[in-house]
C-alpha cells in the first residue's frame, strides 16, 4: 500500500513525477558546441541546451512501425519547427504528449517536441540527423 506523502501524492506518484523531472545534462566546464541540421547545416540547438529526462539526456526508442530512434533531449531548439496537433499516442514520454519536430530551413523531420500537463517542454531530437560543431562566436 502506498504511503500517502506531505503533498498528497503517493509513493509511487511521486517516483513516476521524479522519473520525468527535467535536468540540466551540460557541464559548465565544457566548451559550448553547436548542433546543426546534418541535411542543411541550418542551426538546430547548442550543447548547452541539453537536458536529462528520466535521468538521461539519450534514449533509445522502437515506433509503433518498428523503426528505431536514437534520441537526445534539449530543453530549447530554435532551428525547429513543429507541425501536427498535440497527440498522447504512443508517448516514450509518460505524461508528455508531443507535436512533430522539424528543421526550420529543409523541413527534415528532426525529432519530436513534448508536453506535459505543467507545460514543462522539451525537445528529443534524432541525433544521427544532427551535426555537432565548435561554436562560432
């Protein structure tokens, strides 16, 4: 039986809230980095977005068509654009639904965008369709 805690949450609710905090997965001592659309090279996001969910900044996962994503998550990403409707259907992301993520300049699909309830955001980009580079400042 749950326990019920301070908040009024249970145990268990409060583990699955936990699993999709959002955290900052950039070190301050690394050098900021670019990401760019490998396509077009347009600017996608920089390292300095990026964020872990569920405790990882990357995560593996099959769609309902088998195809398999290799996913980094960023809090921001300027260089997208996003299309759709927001859908609930067959989240990796328990809580968060998503919109279609795409490279502002090509229109490559680059990944997804999510959100949950909170409206807490985030972006899990395909990394294989990304490009990192040094920062030009």
């Amino acid at each position: 039986m749950n326990a019920l805690l301070k908040d009024g949450a249970t145990d268990d609710q409060t583990s699955r809230l936990a699993d999709t905090e959002l955290h900052p997965a950039w070190k301050p001592d690394e050098p900021e980095r670019i990401l760019v659309c490998k396509n077009c090279q347009h600017l996608v996001t920089t390292t300095q977005e990026r964020i872990e969910v569920r405790g990882d900044h990357e995560h593996t996962f099959f769609n309902p068509h088998g195809i398999l994503f290799h996913l980094g998550c960023f809090h921001r990403a300027p260089g997208c654009i996003t299309d759709g409707a927001l859908s609930l259907e067959f989240t990796w992301f328990a809580g968060y639904a998503w919109l279609l993520a795409s490279c502002m300049q090509c229109h490559q699909h680059l990944g997804w965008w999510f959100m949950n309830r909170e409206k807490d955001t985030f972006f899990a980009l395909i990394l294989s369709r990304l490009q990192e580079r040094p920062s030009q400042l």
